[in-house]
C-alpha cells in the first residue's frame, strides 16, 4: 500500500524531477542559464505554449485530439489586431464601430472558441476522427487569416495593447500572468468539477461513460471550444508580443503544444494525465530551446534533440505501465 | 475418426470439462448439444488449437497430436467457423482465403491471377456464384460463411467444425449450408455442428453428444433419440434449486413494456427483437432466460434507449409513457442498467472506485453549480463502499485492480446512488467468484423488497429460480414463456428457449 502510493507520487513528479535535472546540467555548463533573466526569459516564452498545450491536454484527456490550434491562433490574433486598428466600417449605413482592448481580446477568444466548438460539432455528430476534423480546420482556419490580413502583417498596435505581450507585472512578464490564470482555470476544471470528471470518464471509457447517462457530445464539443479559446488567448500574445499580426503565426505551434502534453504524461488513448504535467512538458521543451541556444547548439541539432526527448519521454512512460 | 480421450480443462479454479470422451466419425454430421456453459465452446477450442493447455488425449486419423497454436490445427486439417465469422472485410474473397498462404510468382510478386482462378474453383464448390475478387464487405453473412467453408477447404481441412452456423442466416441460406453439408459428408469430412436448433440437429445431424456442466452425458445415433430425451438429457440437473417462492403478491405496474422490436442493422427487413411486452411491477424481480442470440441483451438494450434508430415500441413507467433515445434518458426516467460486460460498458478501469461510484450522481455533488464537493463525494463513496462490502485498498484504488465480483459492485452501487426505480441486470454473475455471486443475489432480493423492480438477464437457469418471482424465456427474439417462478422448471425453460421450427 504504502509502496504504491510512493511510487504515484514519483510518478506526479517525474517531469519535474526531470525538469530540476536539465537545469541542474545547463546551470554548470554554461553561466548564463541560471539567472533571473533568462528565467523569466524561458517563462515568457513558453507562455503561450503553455496556453495552447493546456488546451490541448482538455482535449487530449478526451482520447482526442486538436490539430487547428496553430491556425486558430494565427486567425484569432489577425482579428484581434484588424479590429483594434480599423474597427468595423459599414458602408451602407455610413456606420463605425471601435473596439477597446478589451472589446477585441473578447471577440478573439469568443471567435477561438466558436471555431473550437465547430471541430467538436463535426467530430461528435458526424462521427468525424478529430484527427481528421481538426486537420482541416487547420486549413479552414489558416485561410481565412490569409483572407483576412490579405496576406500582409497587421502592425502598429499601439503601446497599450503591446503590454500584454512585452510588459511586466511585479516583475513578472504579462504573459506569464495570462498562462498562469489559463492554467489555474483548467486544473480547477479537471480537478474539481463535473465537467472534468466527465472529461476523465469520457476518455477513460466512452462506452462505460455513455451507459453512465453522461452527454458525450456536449462534453467533447465543451472540451474543444476550450481548447479553441485558450489558443485565442495565445493568438492575442503572440500578435501583442510582436505588436503586428503575422498571416503565418502559430504555424506547427500544433506540434509543441501536443510535445508538451506527451511530455507531460499524458496518454494519448485518454483518460489518463494531469494539467500539472503538461506545464512541466511545455518548461522542459521551453527549457531545452533556451540551454541548446546556449549551448551554441546548431538549430537543426536542437529539432534532432527535442525529438528525442520526446520519444525518450513516451518510451519512459510506456516502460513505467509494464509493471 | 477423432477421438478426444479424458479431455479435463481448468480455468483459474473453474473446471470448464471434466474427463469428457468424444468420438467424431468420418462421413457423418456430428452434433454437440448443451445448454450455454456446458462446455460446448471450450471443447471446440481444444480440438482447433485455442487453449494449448488441457489434461487428456487428441488421436486424429490414429495418431496422438496436440496442436500449439490455431495454425498447427489448421495445417493438420482441423478447421471451426465461428459463430462471429473472422473474414477482413476490406480484402476481396480470394485475398482472404489466401490470407498468410499467398502464392508468389517466381518475382516475389502475388500471383492474383492463379489466387483468383483457384479461389474460383473453390467458390463453385461451395455454390457460390461470386468472382474472387469481390470484397467480403459487399456479401451477406450467409455468403460471408460460405467463404469460410471455403477457405476450410482450400487448407484441406478433414474436420470442419461449425459454431451455430444457422444462427444468422436465412432459410433459404440454410438449405443451401445443408446441401453443401451433404456434400462434405458424401466425401468423407467430419462434420462438427454445434447448434440450439433442434430440428436442424434431427434433419442433418447423424450423431449427437450431449455434454452438461462441463462432463459429456451421453453419445449416440440421432435416430435412436427422440426431442423429448435430447432435451431431458440436456437439462437434467442432480443439484437441487433452491427458487425465489414467495406469498407476495405484486400488482402495482413499475415499468410497461408495450411491442418492443428492434432491427436487425446488418441484415435488412429481420428483427433481433419482435413484438416484445411485459409488465415489470414493484418489488417483483423478472428473471429472463434465454440461450445466446435468443435476444435478451438486445431487448434490454433497446429499452435502455441504446439503439434509437433501430428500434421502436412503447416504454411506460408509473402509468407515463416515456420516450427513450438515449442512455441518459432512462436513467433520467428511473431505468437504469448494470450492462452485460462490465469492463466494457460498466466502468471506467482507470478511474478509482470512488469517481466510478460517484459519475452518475455528480450532480448532487456539486456546489453553486460550480464544483464539486469531495467531502460528500468521499462520504458517499464510503457509505456504499461498506454497504455492498466492496473489498478495497482505498477508495482510489484503480478499479482494474479489484476482482471482477467487486468491479460489479461498483457498477452496482453507481445506481444504487441514483435512486433506480427499475435496475436492469444483465448476467450479473458472469465470471464471479461463489462467495460474490451470493452477496449480489442478496443485495438483488435487498433491492426489491425495497420496492424497486428488477429485471435479471441469465443464460444460467438456477440462477433465474434463484432470483426471479416471475421467469421470462426469450427464443429468438421474442417471449416464449412467462410463468411465475412456482410453474418454471429446467425443462420447460429450456424447452421454451429452444427454436423448434
């Protein structure tokens, strides 16, 4: 008894153990890893990853999964910007409609959620693999930023709006701050609510769930808006980060988020993870990215090396369920 | 001529067969008959090569064999069709009869031209007008089964064991298996059928063998038996059953099931279910008897709101009609089903038994709409925990870990905290231990006394006088009897669950 519950809490911890060692092994080879700086640095970094794969990890827990977010990110960020910067004009009835900061972030994560809700609506009623659902949201969604910005950066957003992405909060970065919230509001869901129960049951074993009365579809079609919106929130980073909206932001951001969600723990047949390991897998890669800059790795040798760690991470887990 | 000499098989404890003896003739239709568990299943598997492990002797064609594996059975010429046949559907007919024997040209490359001409020469043997290269997924089951007789043939198969081969096919399909059957015997084959339907073993079968809880009972010519003895020998039980008489009187109407039928999705125009209702009163607990693929499930199933398209009828409960379409809408009415696997369909393995006890009830869990309150949740999960006996490390406990007896607590005590006004169970008791078995018919007989009604699907007779005030017998799809447990016996169950025309 005793044992077993030892070796869970090893378990809880393994990513972070496995975090504190890649610190521990950057700090001595190279003198400029452990410093406030370039912490925060890694922190502010890695926020919006750790927005995206949060998500992810909601939808991941579900036995699926969400391709789009990269895209969603991308379209969420143009609206947000087009629409601080030019408004709304209407022509016919000679009309101008402003938004505040405020106003757009909202639009943003309300367009990023009705985008995700549409993925969960394809995938539950029409029986869609989510794979292959979100794959082509992926697209839909690139598309329409390219419709919308016409292919050119939207830039000059004003000071105000670039603090979300490059401004400090009690010495903290804002980005970290809005990751921090997104996670707190995900681990609250799956810890202590219906919904999250339900997440773990749905993933656990759909059919058990459904004979248990749970509403499968609205649960899934729940759980992708959520990762929709999370990835909005990451879009109004990124495009408040580097004050312009970029046509072709967030490409492959997809793969990240997913990297640090199987870093993580989290297995991806469902029912099985933790928001907690998801945020340990996005610093570990966050930190990786940064020690092999450091380093002086050469770029192509850091994608070799993050693979691996991914693979390394997966066939650790997969070793650990055998017994 | 195959002969299986004091074949014993264990399971965990559980002796499957016990010192049986078989002797299957060349040249004949060999039926096997047995009520469900009576060792049927396991027996076949031991001949084709499943379980490699067994006590007892095999002596094919004078020979001692013991296969390892399901190909070594096969090489030998032992071929089973089984009853869920195990074609690929995406491959075509030639591709899945050479499946793992392909034959290459002297490139490496499949040679499809001779696969297809040789596989054409095997479909007219079997009477079947398809070209070989046709998907499995375009032919119907009783073409699908063909192919496998087919392909039993092409791997020079000597015996050929058949699984409730007329289970899923149409009677003009069934003539033709028939003319096919006479044909292999014509050329010397063993024939092994196995089948519930009677008059099909006194058309075709030449002799029978009768095997009753695991042990074989008696052998013999088809012609020395009537019905009657075949069903007698089938049934004859020296345990005494202790039945669930009471004085009670049950009058007060719980659930009214009004013409419930259910189509069959792989088989256009035929039904799984047909014109079923009964009345499930207050208190009373309804046993349901039947053998596989009489129906039971389906019917279970069908008023459980799990088959929304395909099936129609009328549900009532407490005088209201209500409209069943999902799951959730008959939990919601009050119904609500303890599912035949209960790995499968009844819990999340990978959940603890508190948050698979608690799913159902989250609800009434739940602060301001917004979270959940664990220190209920816990309470709760204690209170059944110690209620149903439920033996656990801890109430996180994975629920894999437990014993199957405690898995079906947990699937119990689910709806035990909703409140059920009508509990299906459907093979309750499947896979428990005896010590589990008799907590869950107490905890079943608990129940209804309480004043909610209980329907028990069983394939085991005792288990029905065990439990049920009123006993239900379903024969393909619909109600064959319905009699107060004081009238049922062994006989007439079984006689009522056998298809007879």
């Amino acid at each position: 008894m005793a044992a077993i519950h030892y070796k869970q809490r090893i378990k809880s911890l393994q990513s972070l153990i496995a975090l504190l060692l890649l610190c521990i092994v950057l700090t001595i080879l190279t003198d400029k890893f452990f410093t406030a700086d370039n912490g925060l640095n890694v922190l502010r970094q890695t926020a919006v990853n750790i927005c995206i794969a949060t998500g992810m990890t909601l939808v991941v827990l579900t036995a699926g999964i969400d391709l789009s977010v990269g895209s969603v990110l991308a379209l969420c960020g143009a609206i947000a910007a087009g629409l601080l910067k030019n408004g709304i004009a209407l022509q016919a009835t000679d009309t101008y409609i402003g938004f505040t900061i405020l106003g757009v972030i909202l639009v943003a994560i309300i367009v990023g959620a009705v985008l995700g809700w549409f993925n969960g609506f394809v995938i539950t009623k029409f029986n869609v693999p989510p794979f292959v659902a979100t794959l082509a949201m992926l697209t839909i969604a690139r598309g329409f930023t390219m419709l919308y910005t016409k292919g050119q950066p939207i830039s000059n957003l004003g000071a105000k709006f670039a603090f979300i992405g490059a401004g400090s909060f009690l010495g903290i970065p804002v980005p970290v701050w809005i990751a921090l919230a997104v996670v707190l509001i995900a681990a609250f869901i799956t810890r202590q609510t219906r919904l999250g129960r339900y997440i773990y049951a749905i993933g656990g074993n759909e059919t058990a769930a459904r004979f248990s009365g749970i509403n499968i579809s609205a649960v899934k079609m729940i759980v992708y808006a959520l990762a929709g919106a999370m990835a909005a929130i990451g879009g109004i980073i990124v495009t408040s980060r580097l004050d312009s909206a970029q046509p072709n932001a967030g490409s492959s951001y997809e793969l990240d988020a997913i990297a640090a969600v199987v870093i993580g723990g989290t297995s991806l047949s469902g029912g099985r993870g933790t928001i907690w390991g998801t945020v340990m897998g996005a610093i570990i890669i966050g930190v990786l990215n940064n020690g092999l800059v450091l380093l002086n790795v050469s770029p192509f040798w850091q994608q070799v090396v993050k693979g691996a760690v991914i693979l390394l991470a997966v066939i650790i887990d997969k070793l650990d369920k055998k017994d | 001529m195959l002969i299986a000499r004091n074949i014993t098989k264990k399971f965990a404890g559980v002796t499957a067969l016990n010192n049986v003896n078989l002797e299957l003739h060349a040249g004949k239709v060999n039926a096997i008959v047995g009520e469900n568990g009576a060792g049927k299943s396991t027996l076949m598997k031991i001949l084709s090569g499943v379980y490699t492990q067994y006590e007892g002797d095999i002596i094919f064609k004078g020979n001692k064999v013991r296969f390892a594996s399901t190909r070594e059975a096969e090489d030998a010429g032992i071929a089973i069709i089984h009853q869920e046949l195990n074609l690929v559907p995406h491959l075509t007919i030639a591709e899945n009869i050479f499946l793992g024997k392909e034959l290459t040209n002297s490139w490496g490359m499949l040679d499809k031209a001779k696969m297809n001409s040789h596989t054409k020469r095997l479909l007219e043997k079997v009477n079947l007008n398809l070209r070989p290269d046709t998907l499995i997924s375009k032919l119907k089951v009783g073409q699908q089964q063909l192919v496998e007789i087919a392909k039993a043939l092409h791997a020079n198969a000597e015996v050929i064991i058949m699984d409730e081969p007329t289970s899923a096919i149409t009677d003009k399909e069934v003539d033709h298996l028939f003319a096919i059957i006479d044909e292999l015997k014509a050329e010397g084959k063993i024939i092994v059928y196995i089948s519930h339907k009677l008059k099909e073993l006194f058309l075709k079968a030449d002799r029978y063998t009768v095997l009753r809880d695991g042990a074989d009972i008696t052998s013999g010519d088809m012609s020395t038996i009537s019905q009657e003895e075949l069903v007698e020998k089938m049934a004859g039980r020296k345990v005494v059953i202790e039945k669930n008489i009471s004085d009670a009187i049950y009058n007060e109407p719980l659930l009214q099931v009004k013409n419930i039928s259910l189509k069959n999705a792989q088989d256009a125009g035929s039904y799984l279910v047909k014109d079923v209702s009964f009345t499930l009163h207050k208190g009373e607990i309804l046993g349901l008897y039947g053998l596989m693929g009489a129906g039971r499930t389906e019917l279970i199933e069908t008023i459980y709101g799990l088959h929304p398209g395909l099936g129609k009828g009328e549900i009532v409960i407490e005088g209201a009609p209500k409209k069943i379409t999902a799951p959730a809408r008959a939990i919601a009415s009050g119904i609500m089903l303890v599912p035949e696997d209960r790995k499968l369909q009844g819990l999340c393995l990978g959940l603890g038994v508190r948050k698979n006890i608690s799913v159902a009830v989250l609800k009434q869990l739940e602060e301001n709409g917004l979270f959940l309150n664990m220190r209920k949740e816990t309470a709760l999960a204690k209170d059944y925990i110690q209620l149903l006996n439920i033996k656990t490390a801890s109430q996180n406990t994975l629920s894999r870990n437990l014993s199957g007896g405690n898995q079906q607590k947990i699937v119990i005590a689910k709806w035990l905290a909703k409140n059920p006004k009508v509990l299906l169970l459907d093979e309750p008791t499947r896979g428990i231990d005896v010590g589990a078995k008799s907590e869950i018919y107490k905890l079943i007989r608990e129940l209804a006394s309480t004043g909610v009604g209980v329907l028990v699907v069983s394939s085991e007779i005792p288990e029905v006088l065990a439990l049920a005030n009123r006993v239900l017998v379903m024969c393909e799809g619909e109600i064959t009897a319905d009699m107060p447990v004081a009238d049922a016996t062994e006989a007439n169950m079984l006689t009522s669950a056998i298809h007879k025309n």
